[in-house]
C-alpha cells in the first residue's frame, strides 16, 4: 500500500517525507487555500520535495478550460498528476489528457457506479471519499471494497484505488485489508499511525532499566 499526504502544507511534507513513509502528495483547492500561497508555487515546491505522484486539482468545470489547466499543471513538473471530478467534462479532460501521458486523478467518487466510469476513461487513480460518506450514515469503507472488488475482474483497469478523505486509522487498516492500492492521509492521522500505549510503556522501561546500567553508547 502506498501512502500520499493530503496537505498543501510544506513544512509537514518535508517532516513527513525524511520518515521515508512518504510516496506521494494530494491537494485541493481547498488546501490551497489555507497555505494562504499561490497555487501554482505550493505545486511545484510540493513537486521539488516528493519525488512520487503529487495530484494538483483544476478549478473549472466545463471540459475545454479543465483540459488548458489541466496542461498547464502537467507543465510544472513531470511527477504532476492532474486531479478532475467525476463528471461528464471531468472524465473527458481525463480521456484527453491520459491521450497526451498526463496521469489523472479523478476525485469526488461516491458509488462503485462512478468508479467504473473513471476506470473505463483511464484514469490513473480514483479518489472515492470514504470520511464524507461515513458523515452521511453510509459505509465508505464498504465502497472501496466493491470498487477492488470490481476493478480486480477486469484486468484492462489499470486505475489504482486511492482511498481519500480518510478520519483515522482504521480506514487505512481496512483499506489495506480490502486491497487498496493508495491511502492519502492528512497529517495528523498518519502521526496517529505510530501512537500504541504499550510502546510507549515499554520504551519507558527500558530506558529505566538503561539508567541503572549507569552505562552510554556514545
């Protein structure tokens, strides 16, 4: 399973990637907009730090100007992936751009319906947002099951399954249980990752035990 961070936020994705755990970056518009930076220059800054996939996502809607932004983004540097929504002009700006050797993101998905589409259009990965579903009293971690589900009975799919908007850590367990390809996780819950009360008791006793060697290392 490879882990992207959902943030636009540099100082967290170079703390982060010096962990090695670091395989790609998401962001949005919306995250973006916190960093309180230009756009273009978080991109490719985000680009200099992560060697792997960073998904940068076009702000319009019709297919024609999602397809110039989308070229645009690509231009920044060679690891961009352009990120579209699943729409009738988002999956076309996918099918164009995957024509052209632009990787694709395509986000906002909430039904295995969707994902098929995204999948029949090219798209290098779909995002379904399992933490907005499970607002709503629906299962999102049920979806990407059947999103594996269907894409592992067609072999023509070659669309990864980036499971977003991810609250905590069991939706990164179940979704390496169910088979996901990606998890994209915003910081604070990939520190989480690490949190286990009893490493923290037995780290505390074994340097108790340490300090009553009297002994150093260096």
């Amino acid at each position: 399973m490879k882990f992207f961070v959902d943030t636009a936020d540099i100082a967290e994705i170079r703390d982060l990637a010096a962990t090695g755990l670091v395989d790609g970056v998401t962001t949005n518009p919306s995250l973006v907009a916190k960093s309180g930076r230009k756009f273009l220059d978080v991109v490719k800054e985000i680009c200099e730090v992560i060697p792997g996939p960073v998904s940068a996502e076009v702000a319009a809607v019709d297919h024609a100007t999602m397809l110039g932004e989308g070229r645009k983004l690509a231009k920044i540097a060679h690891n961009v992936v352009v990120k579209v929504p699943l729409t009738p002009d988002g999956l076309k700006t996918c099918k164009a751009l995957r024509a052209e050797g632009t990787k694709v993101n395509v986000t906002l998905c909430f039904s295995p319906a969707q994902a098929i589409l995204a999948a029949k259009a090219g798209a290098s990965y779909v995002s379904p947002f399992v933490g907005r579903l499970d607002d709503v009293g629906v299962d999102g971690m049920g979806l990407i099951g059947d999103i594996v589900q269907i894409y592992d009975s067609y072999p023509e799919f070659e669309t990864e399954v980036l499971v977003a908007s991810v609250r905590h850590p069991m939706h990164v367990v179940v979704a390496g249980k169910l088979g996901a390809d990606v998890v994209t996780l915003p910081p604070p819950v990939l520190r989480q990752m690490f949190n286990h009360p009893l490493t923290d008791m037995g780290l505390a006793a074994f340097l108790a035990d340490w300090a009553k060697t009297g002994q150093s290392i260096v």
